[in-house]
C-alpha cells in the first residue's frame, strides 16, 4: 500500500510536534522521575506543579509577647552528627527574617531522650527498621491546646548512618523546623523543588536549607526581635489562618525606623548568633528544662510505645491506630503525622519522614 505525500507530510508534523513537546517538557525544569525506584504516585503528581498541602495547623512556642522566638536545643547527637547539626542550626539561626535566637546545649552521653519543658533535645540512634528516616515529636498544651512545651527530634541511624550527606543535611534541617512549629512548605514529592527544606521532595541536594518562605511564616508566627509579631493576633491564643499560605497575603519584613542606626541593628544581630555549649545537668532552678510530671511522663511513654508497636507490625492504617486513641492526621505515601490525646490538658503530635514510599 502505497502511502500518499500528504499522509507522509502529516506523520511528520506529529513527530516533529511531539518532539518539541519533549524538548519543552524536559528543558523546563519538570521533575526527575527515577521509575526504577520510585513509581509511587507519578501519575496523579506528575502534571502538577503546585504545592499540596494537609493538616495545616500551626502550633507556637510560648514567647510571653516579646517579638521572635528564642530557643534552647540540646544537642543529645554523637559526634557522627555533629557536622549536620551545626550547619542546620547555624542556617536557621542566620534567618531572613531573622526571627529564631537559637542556644544550642550539647548533653553529655548519658542525658536521656526523652521530652524536657522549654527546649528542643535532638537525638540520633539506631532506632531499626521503623519505616521513618527521622521523626519530630510535639507536647502541645495551653488553654486552646496549640502552644508547644516540648519537642523531641530524632535521626534514624538505621537507615541515615548509610545515607548521603544531602540525605542527612535535608533530615535534620527538616526535623529542626518542625521542631519550631513549621508545617511543609509542599508535600507533593515529584513537582518542582520549592529550594527549602520544608518541601518534601526525591531530591534532597535540591532543599538543604530553610527558604525564606520558612523565613517569612516564622515572623507571622512570631514577630521579630524586639517587635510584636506582624499579626495581631496573639499566637498563643489563636490558630494560623488559612491565607497565611497565599504568597500575595504574605507580609514582608519591616522597614528600619526613620533614624534607626543599621550598623547597631547588625551588631545586635551578630550577638544573637548561635552560642554553644556544654551542659550535664540543667541549672538547678531551671523550670524550662524539668522533666515532665510523672503523670504526664507516663502518658507520653505508653503513647509512644503504642505507636511504635503499630510500626514495627506495619499496622498504620487509620482504623488500627485509633483503636490505641491515635489519629492519623495526613495519608500520604512519604510521611504521617498522628496526633493523641495526653490526659486531659495535652496532646502529642509525631510527624515522620518515611525512608521510601509507603503504599
């Protein structure tokens, strides 16, 4: 069968269409898809570029109205960590905005990981095969049940001692943040990286460091030194709204004041930058540093025992983590968050990034 000039000259067409098709989609920056390792959710994904986000909820630490956020974190990791920690820390104290004053502690060895009122302790084990490369654990309390009192970050050596330096780098940087209350920035893994290590992504060289999206939600959050926050509505007493996310709502940095001298507003900058050093026993006295109640301690201690059971056994599934008083809050293929109910004034809230896609 002979076949015409004019069919041949629209085959053509169509090939040349479709590789121009090709070249735009690849030069454009779409994703990199590694179908050898990860098919998981590439279809629904794969044609969207915007961010997706869940439980949105925002959660504080207690300022008591001063403007910023200054924080104690106790530095629990061995010296494999180190590295990682510094360079984490160091990038969220160095904001801009500038609003976290960071005082990093390092524990001796014996210091236990287990939660402490007022600070942020960051640990690294060989916790096994959990499914989780690290995890961010959250005592809320307060009248509306939205005000942070403790946090616990931790690497899993399980599956981190073997793992890439970005790997590494993008865990602690993204378990710092939530430690500061933070919610993803974009839990769509295989659209284009948003740069920051909020954003879930397959390719953490892309988002080592916090952006200034990060930046920017943690002054609405808190304000800047010295100033009350942008919002004026008290953040330990309400919830985010939900515009905070539209980047056009987005209130910038403020301005200095007529007169205002920039070259004391740096030197006050460069006294708040990360102070280290080494404790092994909190100041006595040192109420933001006590061990929890005994009554809140042992809440913490079988909730967190039901739920690891329920991962060792893989048992993630909505209804069996209820049937132990835990609610999933998020259901998607790299990472969880669950919430449940301390006794009658507190919640714990573990979020966890998975070390590969769950179905």
């Amino acid at each position: 069968m002979q076949v015409s000039d004019r069919t041949k000259h629209c085959l053509a067409l169509t090939l040349l269409a479709g590789l121009a098709s090709y070249v735009i989609w690849h030069f454009a920056g779409r994703p990199e898809v590694d179908i050898g390792t990860d098919f998981s959710g590439i279809w629904a994904d794969l044609w969207n570029e915007g961010p997706e986000l869940s439980d949105n909820t925002t959660y504080y630490w207690r300022t008591g109205g001063r403007g910023g956020l200054t924080l104690d974190l106790l530095n629990l990791l061995d010296d494999t960590w180190q590295g990682e920690y510094d360079i984490a820390a160091n990038d969220w104290e160095q904001g801009d905005p500038d609003v976290l004053t960071l005082r990093s502690e390092k524990g001796v060895s014996n210091m236990p990981c287990t939660m402490a009122f007022g600070v942020m302790k960051i640990c690294n084990e060989n916790y096994g095969d959990t499914g989780w490369l690290g995890i961010n654990e959250i005592i809320i309390g307060g009248s509306n049940q939205r005000t942070i009192e403790s946090s616990l970050a931790k690497m899993n050596d399980y599956y981190l001692g073997r793992a890439s330096l970005e790997e590494r780098r993008y865990t602690m940087c993204h378990e710092l943040g939530h430690g500061f209350g933070l919610p993803h920035t974009d839990e769509n893994f295989n659209n284009r990286d948003l740069g920051n290590c909020m954003d879930y992504t397959n390719r953490p060289r892309n988002n080592l460091l916090p952006g200034r999206d990060n930046f920017l939600r943690l002054q609405e959050m808190y304000g800047l030194p010295n100033q009350r926050p942008l919002d004026p509505v008290s953040p330990n007493d309400q919830p985010v709204t939900p515009n905070m996310f539209d980047p056009n709502n987005r209130p910038q940095a403020e301005e200095n004041a007529p007169g205002e001298d920039k070259k004391e507003k740096k030197e006050n900058k460069e006294d708040r930058n990360l102070r280290s050093r080494t404790v092994e026993e909190p100041s006595e006295g040192q109420q933001e540093h006590s061990e929890l109640p005994r009554h809140l301690a042992r809440e913490y201690k079988k909730a967190m025992a039901e739920l690891e059971h329920h991962m060792q056994m893989q048992q993630l599934e909505s209804d069996e983590v209820q049937g132990s008083g835990w609610r999933r809050l998020e259901d998607h293929s790299h990472g969880a968050e669950f919430v449940r109910r301390l006794g009658q004034d507190h919640h714990i809230k573990v979020q966890m990034l998975y070390a590969s896609p769950q179905n």
